[in-house]
C-alpha cells in the first residue's frame, strides 16, 4: 500500500532571488535520494514561499525494492589451486558478500572465467530510512549562508519549524534544534498555527490562513489582478519577468492594488521615474495605451483587501519621498559641468593596484584611440569615440547614480545631452557599458562599441596583470561577462581584428603603466587562455562541439567572426561522408608534420612527379586561400584547402617520405610541413572526431 509524505522547511524570509533555486534544489535532491533508496512514488509536487520550501512526495512505497544483485569475485585460476579447492581468495571475497563457497558459480567475461555469487538484499521498510531526509536539507546550497544564536550550522536564513509526515506518522530528526513535528504556520499576521494530520491537507490548510503555497499559482494570481486593473482603468501595465518572480516571492497572500504621484514628477526622465518604482519599491510602472508614462503604479501587498487604502496611501507617501529626492538629484546635479565631475573621479579609487577612475579614464581613452585607428574609423567617428571614453565614468560623481546605481551610463547620456554634447557621443557613454548581463544587448553605435571594447579591455588586462584572476565562482570584478561582451562585440561589428592584437594593444598600455606587474610573459599566457575559455563558452552557446572548439581554437582565437564561422563549417563537414577524403589527407599530413622541422623546399630534389604537383598544387592554393582568409569567406577558404586531397593522396602513394637518402627525407618532410602550416591557419583537423567514420 502506497503513502505520501511531507517535508516542510520553515524559515525566517528568504531573499526574493533565493526561493526559485531552492525549491528546484529540493525537488532534483528528494528524486536523486529516492531512487537512490530504491523506494519508489508516482511524483513529486513542490512548494515555496518567502517562509517555507516543502515536497510533498505521492505513492511512496512503505519498503524498499527487494533486488537480486550479482557479485563479481576473482578469476577462477585464482579462486582454485591446483587442487581444485577454493583458496583464501574465495573464501573472503564469499564471506564479504555475506555467502559461503557453496553458493559459488562461475560464468566467463572477455574469455576469462571468474567466480560469482548472487546476493538477495531485502528491502528495508520507508519509515525507517526518511529520517535520512535530514541531509537533503543540509544539502540545500545558497549564494550566501547565515549563522544565528549559538548554531554551528550556516543556512540562507534561520531554521524556524520542521514538517515531516509520512501519512499521518512523524518522522524523526533535528536540526539546529529544531525538532520535526505536524505542525506548521499560515502567514505571519493573518493566519494561525497549523496542525496536519495528512501530508494531503498541506496546500487547503496554508490556503485557509493566507498563504498561496504554490508559486505558480501565486504568480497567477498576481497577473489576474493586473490584468483585472488594465481592463477596469483602460492602462496598459507592462509585466516585466524578473519583477514578478521577485513580487511573487516577496509575498504569500497577493493582492494587487493601483497608486499614484504627483503629475509634475513625469518631468523627471522616464527611466529615473521606472526605476524608482520598479527597483527600489517593486512597483510596476503604468503606461497610457500609446505607451506614455502616467503618474500611477501597481503594487502587490502581501496579505487580503483588509484597510487597503491605508495601505496604498502608505505606498503613495513611501513612492513620493524617493521621487522628491530624485527630482532634488536631478536638478542638483545640473547645476555644475561635466569638468566637474571628472575632477572628482581623481578621488575615487578605482581598484587599490590599478589606481583611480580618473586613472581608468585615461587608460580607456588611450585604448579608444588606438583601435580607432586600427579599424580605419573616419576622423569623426573616431573623435566621438575619443570623446566618449573621456567622459565615460562621469555620471558616476553625480547625485542621481550615486543613489541608483543601475542609471550608471544612462544618466550619462541624458546629462551628456543637457550639457551640450554630441547626441552620438552622449549614446556611447550609455552604451560602453552594454551588454549589461550575459545576454544583454550590444551597442548600436560604433563609437559605443569601441568604448565599451576599450573599457572591457582596460579592465580584464589591468586586474589579471596584478593577479587578480577570477577562480571558480569569485569573479568580483565580472571578467568573464566582460570577456564574453568583447567577443559578442567582435563578432556583431565583423571587425578585422585578432583577440590577440587587442590584447596586445592594451598590455603594451600598461607597460607604461606605473604599477607593480605580473611577469609579461605569463600575463599573456593568461590573458588568453582566459579568453579562450570564454570563446569556448561562446561556441558551446551555439552549439558547437569540444573537438571542433578544440580545433579551431588549438593556435589562437583571431578574429572572432572568422573563428565562428569556420568552426561552423567544420561542424557541417565533421558528419559529412563526402569530406571524408579530404580529412583522411588532411590528418595524414598534420600527423606526419609533427616529426618534421622547417626547411627549406628544394625542387631540385624532387624524384616523382606527385612531388613536383604536390608543390605546384600547394603553390596556387596558397594565394587563393590567403586572399579567401583575409576576407574571412571560411566556406570558399576550406575549399581551397580541399584542392590538396588529391595531390596529398597521390604524394603519399608514390613516395616513401621516410626515405633512406637524408636529402630526399628532410626535403619531402619539408613540403608536408609546409601544406600542413597552410591547414594549421584553419584548424588543426587531427582534434575533430570525425563521424563519418563510424
């Protein structure tokens, strides 16, 4: 007969960004350790809210899976002597599995003959195993942990109450004193003490005393309500995700509600006005059906309609204070130049070892101009892009950014507009922070994408230069998500330009830098086995496989756009039974190549004429494929390269490479070395696992 059960974890509240994670933990670790226990259910439904994360597991069996296990023991040569008897080794491996040499067989593996025994484990009965639950809840990682009063243990938040039933029985254990039990708590002001008698009764129990204990059906609600508002006032209220997973997480009981503002406080731009509700009060902002802002917001208390104007009142009064200040900001920092706010960033560290932001500044700039003119930008062009990296960090020393951080950049661009500046150079400062996360937009203007190169740059080469390389999952200064934003730049503007070259542009900045180094040498090392790794991400992003990363990647990473294309083109020939020809002579020239050094090719010294086509072939390739690489056309650069096939089969077939003449040996080496230098510029095919062979 099958049971359920229930397991509840009460806390203090948990952040928002915590309660998603942590109920997908709880579902993924309770399946692992079922199945690992052998104890079988029909499925797992899961709960959470700011107070509580539970499973509640349906059918459990009430025993384990009887199984029937076999045991591999020694080879029989071992387990008998020359007698026929069973020997010492027998004996323990029998007693080991809890048999006697009577219950011995024998059955041959690979040709050997080894003994076996079978051994019959019965199951144990479900109640006695769930106490074990206990480490799936120690198990439960978080982004930051917490001690409180006197516990050793370090959790999200502190463990206030424990539910474990299997049916209507208590399963035992503690943690951090805190004892199991049936009994668990509605919301904290509007409901009460809860006693379960089945795990069954949990969801309509929490739902009598204001807890919605699903959060797919809270989120629900929450829409409901916005919808129901947008159709009563004739609003268009837009729903951002990661703002209603937030809401929905903050909250147990949901209930929508609409405020207002003062209409003067519109004259503020709409994104101090967005982000003063949307990231400091959890509002949603509304918009007329033409998508103006209007001088309202939609909240989500968390509890019933009980005195919701106060509520709402509360809510306008709280909303109207930060508004005021931003509007005081706003004017404030108006009254001085953007001169002004550079002179400050002279005080503002930047990063102990690499100086101040002004420092920073200077090194951006610096940058900026230097792969202007390796991109051939136009003069005007490249002096807004210069412009741009001068007063990029300026919006950092003004009142509005220091109070909302998330404007950095968008700010800029405003007060760059209003202090006179070019309207492109005012969209780059903006923009030179872009992507702003993984998968975030890219800048639009060239200019910008040249600051935010530059910044980028400036930043990953200065902190790896002074030792600061981001391991496992510290990464303070976001290097990766700024290495990946380089990348997706390169690849978006198709520019002709190596990783390496900008790499080198910004590290031959900082020798002229008066910091204490990192050996150069080896800076560069991991300048760019650091980049490759994030050019590994970007490949696997697109579903390119390890061996043709591993291939396109094995000498250096170029120029981005190029890389990924011919890595997408290995990826269609990897499968493809018509390269197969062309692969086979490809990897026998790269294999044969590593034993060659490079000399000179003497034709003189040719005996055959597949040598003498070999070189002609390799002759008119080369041009061809070198002008078919400078415009970075990977689909006509690997044809080119697949002319060789022919002649390489054909030199194999009638030379012996290896020859005993040592002229006629080093001379054919050195014209396999040098095809194979041309294939190495595209990749280093012998890395790809070719499936066209299977």
């Amino acid at each position: 007969m099958a049971k359920d059960a229930l397991f509840e974890i009460g806390l203090e509240e948990l952040p928002a960004r915590f309660v998603d994670d942590a109920e997908q933990q709880l579902v993924l670790k309770t399946e692992d350790w079922l199945k690992e226990l052998r104890i079988s259910f029909t499925s797992i439904t899961s709960f959470s809210t700011p107070r509580r994360i539970a499973v509640l597991i349906h059918d459990m069996a009430e025993e384990q899976t009887t199984m029937e296990e076999e045991a591999k023991g020694p080879a029989e040569k071992i387990a008998k002597d020359a007698d026929g008897n069973w020997t010492k080794a027998a004996i323990g491996f029998t007693k080991g599995q809890g048999k006697t040499t009577d219950d011995i067989y024998t059955k041959e593996v690979n040709g050997t003959s080894y003994i076996f025994v079978k051994k019959h484990i019965t199951g144990k009965q479900t109640i006695e195993l769930l106490p074990g639950f206990k480490n799936i809840i120690l198990a439960l990682q978080f982004a930051k942990n917490m001690r409180w009063g006197e516990e050793i243990l370090r959790y999200a938040r502190p463990i206030r109450w424990l539910v474990a039933l299997f049916d209507n029985e208590i399963v035992p254990f503690e943690i951090a004193r805190v004892t199991t039990g049936n009994q668990t708590f509605g919301h904290r002001f509007l409901g009460e003490p809860i006693t379960l008698n089945h795990p069954n009764d949990y969801a309509d129990a929490l739902a009598q005393n204001y807890v919605v204990a699903d959060a797919k059906h809270r989120e629900k609600l929450i829409v409901d309500g916005i919808k129901e508002l947008e159709e009563k006032e004739g609003f268009n209220i837009p729903i951002s995700t990661s703002l209603l997973n937030e809401v929905c997480n903050l909250v147990e009981y949901p209930t929508v509600f609409m405020g207002s503002f003062d209409e003067s406080f519109l004259k503020l731009p709409t994104e101090v006005l967005v982000t003063s509700m949307a990231e400091h009060q959890r509002y949603f902002p509304v918009e007329s059906k033409d998508g103006k802002l209007l001088p309202h917001f939609v909240g989500v208390r968390n509890g019933n309609e009980h005195k919701l104007q106060t509520v709402v009142k509360g809510n306008e009064k709280v909303l109207k204070a930060r508004l005021s200040d931003a509007q005081f900001f706003y004017e404030e920092d108006q009254k001085h130049t953007i001169d002004f706010y550079l002179q400050k960033l002279e005080k503002v560290v930047f990063q102990e070892k690499l100086g101040t932001i002004h420092d920073k500044v200077e090194r951006i700039t610096n940058v900026t101009e230097t792969l202007a003119t390796h991109l051939n930008v136009d003069q005007e062009t490249k002096q807004r892009a210069v412009r741009a990296a001068q007063i990029s960090k300026f919006d950092l020393m003004t009142n509005m950014v220091n109070e909302f951080t998330e404007l950095q950049g968008v700010m800029g661009e405003k007060y760059a507009i209003n202090f006179g500046e070019d309207k492109i150079v005012a969209k780059a400062v903006a923009e030179h922070y872009m992507p702003r996360h993984a998968n975030g937009d890219l800048p639009e203007t060239i200019e910008g994408s040249i600051v935010s190169v530059a910044d980028k740059l400036d930043t990953i080469v200065g902190c790896i230069s002074v030792g600061l390389i981001p391991t496992g999952s510290q990464d303070p200064y976001g290097l990766r998500r700024q290495a990946v934003g380089i990348l997706k730049t390169l690849q978006e503007n198709e520019w002709n330009i190596s990783v390496e070259s900008l790499l080198e542009i910004t590290q031959n900045l900082y020798q002229t830098v008066d910091i204490e180094k990192e050996d150069s040498d080896n800076v560069s090392n991991e300048l760019i086995e650091f980049f490759k790794m994030r050019a590994t991400y970007l490949m696997k992003e697109i579903s390119i496989s390890q061996d043709v990363i591993q291939a396109v990647l094995f000498n250096n990473i170029g120029i981005v756009g190029y890389t990924l294309d011919k890595a997408s083109v290995l990826s269609e020939k990897r499968n493809d039974p018509e390269f197969k020809q062309v692969q086979e002579a490809f990897t026998r020239v790269l294999n044969l190549s590593k034993k060659a050094q490079y000399a000179e090719v003497n034709k003189d010294l040719f005996e055959t004429s597949s040598e003498q086509g070999l070189y002609e072939k390799y002759q008119k390739v080369y041009d061809d494929y070198m002008d078919k690489s400078k415009n970075r056309d990977a689909i006509y650069a690997m044809k080119q390269l697949s002319e060789f096939a022919e002649p390489i089969h054909s030199f194999f077939e009638h030379n012996m490479v290896m020859a005993e003449d040592e002229n006629i040996r080093k001379n054919r080496l050195a014209l396999i070395n040098l095809v194979a230098k041309l294939i190495y510029d595209y990749a280093d095919m012998t890395k790809i696992e070719w499936k066209q062979h299977f």
